[in-house]
C-alpha cells in the first residue's frame, strides 16, 4: 500500500496553495486529499481555504526553525503579496535568482508537509485498526486490479451505493476488504468508516453448531451498531425507528462508508438489503459474501477468483519466507507445481498446506495431499483440516477447540475455557499459529489476542467436536 505521497505532487499543490492564500472560500482545496487536510477539518474549521493555510501556516512555522530566511520569503511573497521585485531587494539579489530561491523554499516545504502527512497517516491508520478492530494486514497478491477497481468505485460520486467482493470461503475476501478500508485516498473521501462483523453461524456450549435459519443482521441490529460508531449520543430509550431516522438523517449529510464482513447466507442479505438501500446515497455499503448479488441490477460487484499459477508462485515463496523456511522460498518450480495442482490458487487453503511443511518433509506433505487431488474446495479444506488435526498436540487441539467461544480473545480468556496451564497454553498457542490455524495480533508488547479463521471455526464445530464427542 502506497503511504507516501510523490514529493513532486506535493511541490505544485504547495505553491499552488500558497498562490491561492487570499483566495476567497471554496469547497475544493489543492490539499483536501491530505489526512492533515481531514485533521484540520475535523478540528472544526468548516472553511477549506482556513484548513489549508493552517496546513501551510504550520509547515512554515516549521521551516523557519532551521531556514528562517526562506521561511520569511515566502510569508512576503504568497502571505503579505509582496511583488517579487521587492523580494528580491529584500534579499539584496536578482529577481531570477530570489524565484530560484522561493523554489528551493517551497520544495523544503514540501518535505516538511510530506514528513507531517506521514506521521498523521501512521496515527490514523493506527487509531483505524484499533477503532474497528480490522483484521491483522496482510500481503495481497494478484489483486491490484481489484483493488484499483474498487477505488474507482469508493471515490466515483455516480450512484452506486452497494458494492460486493464475493467469491469462495478462503479466497480473500475480507483481506481485500481490509486493504481497501486502509487505503489513504479514502481519507478525503469518506466522513467515517464503520466495519461491522457479520457472523453467519452460532456455537452454544453443550449443543454445538447451528445454522442459522433467521437473519443475524437485521436492519435495527446494524443501525443499533452504527450509530455506536458514528454517534454515541443517542439515547438508549429511543426506539427502533426513531434510530433509524437519526442515522439515516447522519448517513445522508455527508457520505460514510459502511463495510459488512461475512455476510454470509442467502436470508441475512435477503433482509438486509432493503435497509442498505434507505440508508445509502451518498453514503456507500461495501459487502464480503460467498453467494454472488449479480442478480440486484443496483449492486456492483467484484468477484474473486483463485490465483493464478504465477501470483500462487509468489504467495507461496512469499509465505516461506516469512515462516523461515527457505527451502520452500527457494523451492524448483516444480515443487511448487506440484503443490499447485492440488490445491490450486486458495490463499487459506495454501497457507495450511504451507503450515503442513514447516513440519513436516515437502514429498510427505506432498504424498498426502495427491489423495485429495481434485477435490470440491469444501472437501479439500476439511481434508487439510484433517490433516493438520492430527498434527496437534492434546494441549493445542484442546486450545482449538475452545476457540469458537473466544474469537478476538485475550490469553486471560482462554487460559480460562482451555483449562491449561500457562505453558501449555504458550506452547498450544505457537504450534496453532505455525500451521496458520490461528492468527494473532495486537499493539505493542503487552495487548494480543487470537482469532481463527471462520472456515477453521466452521471444520471445528461441524467436524472435530463430532469426533471429540465420539471417543
């Protein structure tokens, strides 16, 4: 993801801002696409030539701190519209060499800008993550099209408000979801952005798994979960429609962007869709879901399909190298075909394959997994499942098994359902994450927590707990 803005950009829209400094008040800025531009906005200041002379103001006071004197040249010029002939008297030299040096100025100015910009992007990328619990980035492959396409989509003010990523369970999804919510330029374009978690199925202790046969998200639950996000002033005695009218009111002030994850069953967007509809405009709901909406003409969506053998290629060397296992990163094209024929182009299912080989020898994993060759993806997930069941240790199968019921819990949570000593539970914690059946994540050294996959969590409470339960 690209963080940092070109510094040449950066240099026109400064001087073109400086220029514009006693312009009178327009909606449109040469700056309004800076996280600095969003700051000052969200400080109160309505006026956009007020926000971006206050941008400027700072970079200036900045400046003068090591080069006062070019600092002071361009407050003469642009700020006290002082004509360049005189500036140039000011600095005792020719006018061609005082537009030399305003030049020279307005690039350091730019540095200065393009330094603070990084560090607003860093804190709002940072308070984003924390704020709607995203999850952990990763490292797409084959996507920068989609991607690309999905800006358009985000940024284009044309009415279309719904748009869908669908494709099979495993095949990035939520990930693309992810990188997009984090992309800067829809910084300037969106007032806020919510992501809410659809889950499509619900584990009781001591029942098991079921299916869900009425909605989990229903109008008034997302409005309930959105107006938390966006405005947590409203009274809880309010009721549903009285909520309603006040987050449609809010969503149709000025755009917000809406992601809802795993919506996942045919009666959960059957229900929710109408909803989305009153609510957006020029507001925009971005939707991950298996099931494919082509069939509502008013739905943009984006499909995804498995990688293709270069990009799978890449991921696994990519995947290699970051678990240290550079036989596998420097692995023949052949190996690697090898594993391409049978598992194809599925991220996750690619990733618990990879987690296979960090444990045990490549022809081994490989032998086994001829047998699941040409399978259905449902089938060769429970398969690679299977496979990486019997791989764990009494401790860590014990710890997998509680995770259902501790999805983004903290290790206090699971020493609790896990029953296990601390060192047990470290050790189940690390041989589940090695075989990518558990992500962990947190800020700094102190906050993790862990969550699994949905497909993990779906092979555990359809398949494993019906063999636990056997013995």
């Amino acid at each position: 993801m690209e963080t940092e803005i070109p510094l040449s950009k950066l240099q026109d829209d400064v001087y073109t801002a400086l220029k514009s400094w006693h312009e009178a008040s327009t909606q449109a800025s040469p700056l309004d696409y800076l996280q600095l531009f969003q700051q000052a906005r969200l400080g109160g200041i309505s006026n956009a030539r007020q926000a971006t002379n206050e941008i400027l103001l700072e970079a200036l006071e900045s400046l003068a701190v090591e080069h006062k004197k070019e600092a002071d040249l361009l407050r003469r010029h642009f700020l006290d519209e002082m004509v360049m002939h005189a500036v140039a008297n000011w600095l005792n030299v020719g006018e061609s060499t005082a537009y030399r040096k305003q030049q020279e100025a307005i690039n350091r100015l730019a540095l200065i800008v393009q330094a603070k910009e990084a560090r607003a992007r860093e804190v709002y990328q940072n308070g984003l993550e924390k704020r709607l619990k995203l999850p952990p980035e990763v490292q797409l492959f084959g996507v920068e099209e989609h991607l690309n396409s999905l800006l358009d989509v985000l940024a284009s003010a044309e009415p279309i408000w719904l748009i869908s990523i669908e494709g099979l369970g495993g095949i990035g999804k939520t990930a693309l979801a992810n990188a997009l919510v984090r992309q800067p330029g829809l910084m300037s374009r969106f007032a806020n952005i919510a992501w809410v978690s659809a889950k499509q199925q619900e584990f009781l202790p001591n029942i098991g798994f079921e299916q869900e046969t009425s909605p989990t998200l229903t109008g008034d639950s997302l409005t309930d979960i959105l107006l938390e996000y966006f405005d947590n002033t409203i009274p809880l005695t309010q009721s549903p429609q009285e909520k309603r009218i006040t987050l449609t009111r809010l969503l149709k002030k000025v755009p917000y962007l809406i992601v809802i994850d795993n919506l996942e069953t045919v009666v959960d967007y059957q229900t929710l869709l109408p909803a989305l509809r009153q609510l957006a405009n020029p507001s925009k709901f971005l939707v991950t879901s298996r099931h494919s909406l082509r069939a509502y003409p008013d739905v943009f969506c984006l499909s995804l399909t498995e990688l293709n053998q270069i990009e799978t290629f890449r991921f696994i060397r990519y995947e290699a190298k970051v678990r240290g296992l550079p036989m596998l990163a420097g692995a023949l094209e052949a190996e690697l075909q090898s594993i391409y024929e049978v598992v194809g182009g599925n991220p996750l299912a690619l990733k618990l394959v990879i987690g296979q080989i960090s444990v045990l020898p490549l022809s081994r994993v490989l032998d086994s997994l001829k047998q699941a060759r040409g399978k259905k993806i449902d089938d060769l997930y429970i398969y690679i499942y299977w496979q990486a069941w019997h791989m764990l240790d009494p401790a860590s199968q014990q710890t997998l098994l509680v995770m259902p019921l501790a999805q983004d819990g903290t290790l206090d949570q699971l020493l609790i359902l896990s029953q296990l000593e601390l060192d047990d539970l470290s050790h189940a914690l690390q041989q589940l994450a090695s075989l990518s059946l558990m992500e962990i994540r947190g800020d700094g050294l102190e906050e993790r927590r862990y969550t699994i996959h949905h497909l993990t969590e779906t092979f555990l409470l359809n398949e494993a707990i019906k063999w636990q339960a056997s013995l």
